[in-house]
C-alpha cells in the first residue's frame, strides 16, 4: 500500500499535503539497517512523518488505525529499556499486533540459530521484525535471508538507526535546520553504535561533527570520515551548539581504555560549573543510560538545557514514522 492512503486511512486531519505530494512519501528501502543505507531524502521524509505522528500522541486518544493489518515481532538478544519500549508503543499507537521475544527466556538458549529462530517467528504471519543483537551485521544478514522488513534496533558496536534519527529529529525541533549546525559527540566513540549512526545522520543532514574523548575512546580511522577528533573538552564544547553525550560502555571494553572512572569524569566529564564558565547555550543530550556522576553530572542532565526526555518523547513519534513507511515497502 502506498502510504498516501495509508496517510488518509490512519493519520489525522492535520494532514493538508496535496495528494501528489503524499504519492511520493516513499522510503528508498524496504529495510531500516543502518543509517548509512538512507538518502538525505529518505530522512527528511521520516522528519515530516514524526511530525504528524508527534501531534498524535500528544491527543487524549493516542492512537491511529494505520498498521492495524500488521504484526510486529520486537526480537531483543541483548538488554534494552528505552527502544524496546518505544517500539512497543509505537507499534500500539499505530494499532498493530505485536509479540515480544526476549533472547534469555527463548529457545536461542537451546542452541536454535538465529536464522532457525527468526524463520519460525515469520511462519506465524510476522510481517516486520525489529532486532538488537549483539553482532554487528545481524540485521544485514537477516536482510539477506528472509523476505519480512528488518529494523535495526542496535547492532553491537554497528549501528542504532532509531537513535540517530529521535536525535536527529530532537535537535531540528531546538535549532531547526541541521544544515551548518556544530554538533559534537563526547564519550567513548569505539563501542557506541550510536556514534557511528549519529555521524552518518547528522552529515547527511549538512551539519558539522566533532568527536571528543581519550585518544584510546576514539577510532582511527574517523578523521577519514570527515568527522574533526578533539581531546580537549572545554575547546569542544566553546565549537559546538549541541553536546551529545555517551556513556562509557564498560560491558563492551576488555581492556582498561582509561585508568579509573574518576578520572575519566575529570578530564572528559561534562559538568555545571564547566558549561557555566562558556557563557554561551549548548543543547545538552545523552540517548541513555546515564552512568550519573562519570559522563555527565545530574545538575547538567537534568537543567533547563537539557533535551534527554525530549529525545525519548521524540523517539516513539519516529518509530511510529518508520514502522508506518516500511510497512509501506513490503
Ligand atoms: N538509547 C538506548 O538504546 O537505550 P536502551 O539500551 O535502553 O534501549
């Protein structure tokens, strides 16, 4: 189905584009694996989406009819609570079925591979899967062996598609138009699959990034990306107008990659008393969990400056715009 009708079928009267203009709103892939599979044009029509799914769950009835012919399996090999749950809900709000399956409480504990598993799912008439598991590339394998629409919700160190598009989308909402903003992205950037699909999104969109953390946080091969590497803190956030801030993935490093987390807090730490002293208004956000205290302090979390529950709020509006075009691509 085209989703100008679906448009007309489930999305609010709010909805004055002409129907020409909706004929077009068609994603350029059938799959969400990465951002670095998107065009600019594929992004933008996702922006526009959310924007009406926004106005949405933000009605006393928060709901629409658009997937209600659609089931969802919501497939997690690895721990999750903000994307999980955003995807259930915004797979409710637009009114599809959905099944979630849980890795540790699932028969993948017996042996049955990935593909066995995901192939036994879909014969239950699943017709979209969205997968975090541990191994980069999963989602691309499963893309290459099934026929259902595959969403990426994070592959290992890869990439976190959704993520990068609600950050994204959240800060088009504070600053508007990506083009020419300094956005820079402070933390450990070797294990975060949202580093790389932030990189991949924000440049798409014309903005200019900046990473920031210890030589030993950061890979070698970014500058080749086009992405500036900074290890001074306070010089990255006097360049920047967003701060994106990652948690140090302990879970992820086998190796020390900085000597104590009280020294890391110290030196590549983002605190009040720092951002006070710039005199000047950064948006500050994190795509969670915060490690309070080592990344980032709590009274910079929670200040005024501060979008990190806006992200989350965003992030259900943008899933709903994914799910709602991908079904389109069946
Ligand atoms: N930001 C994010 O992916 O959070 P979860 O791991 O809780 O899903």
């Amino acid at each position: 189905m085209v989703v100008g009708s679906r448009l007309r079928a489930g999305l609010p009267s709010t909805d004055h584009r002409p129907p020409d203009k909706k004929m077009q709103q068609q994603l350029s892939t059938k799959h969400l694996l990465g951002i670095k599979y998107l065009t600019e044009d594929d992004i933008q029509i996702i922006f526009e989406t959310a924007d009406e799914f926004k106005e949405v769950i933000n009605r006393p009835i928060k709901k629409v009819p658009s997937l209600r012919d659609i089931t969802v399996a919501n497939m997690f090999f690895e721990n999750s609570t903000r994307t999980r749950i955003s995807f259930e809900l915004a797979e409710k709000r637009l009114s599809a079925d959905t099944v979630n399956f849980s890795a540790s409480a699932s028969s993948v504990s017996k042996g049955e591979t990935l593909l066995d598993t995901v192939n036994n799912v879909l014969s239950m008439k699943v017709d979209m899967i969205v997968m975090r598991h541990p191994a980069p590339g999963a989602p691309q394998f499963l893309a290459r062996n099934i026929k259902a629409n595959i969403i990426n919700a994070g592959d290992g160190t890869h990439e976190h598609p959704t993520q990068a598009l609600l950050d994204a989308y959240s800060i088009r909402e504070q600053l508007g138009d990506l083009a020419g903003k300094k956005i820079a992205i402070f933390g450990d950037i070797t294990h975060s699959r949202v580093a790389l699909s932030n990189i991949f999104c924000l440049q798409k969109l014309g903005a200019e990034v900046k990473v920031c953390g210890p030589p030993t946080l950061i890979p070698k091969h970014l500058p080749a990306l086009g992405v500036g590497v900074e290890h001074d803190v306070r010089k990255t956030l006097e360049w920047c107008d967003v701060a994106n801030v990652l948690r140090i993935q302990l879970e992820r490093q086998d190796i020390k990659y900085f000597p104590s987390l009280r020294e890391y807090s110290l030196y590549f730490g983002i605190n009040k008393e720092l951002l006070d002293s710039l005199n000047k208004k950064i948006v500050i956000m994190h795509p969670g969990p915060i490690n309070r205290g080592v990344e980032i302090t709590s009274d910079v979390a929670d200040s005024e400056h501060s979008i990190i529950l806006q992200q989350v709020e965003n992030g259900v509006a943008v899933r709903m715009a994914v799910l709602y075009l991908l079904a389109a691509r069946k």
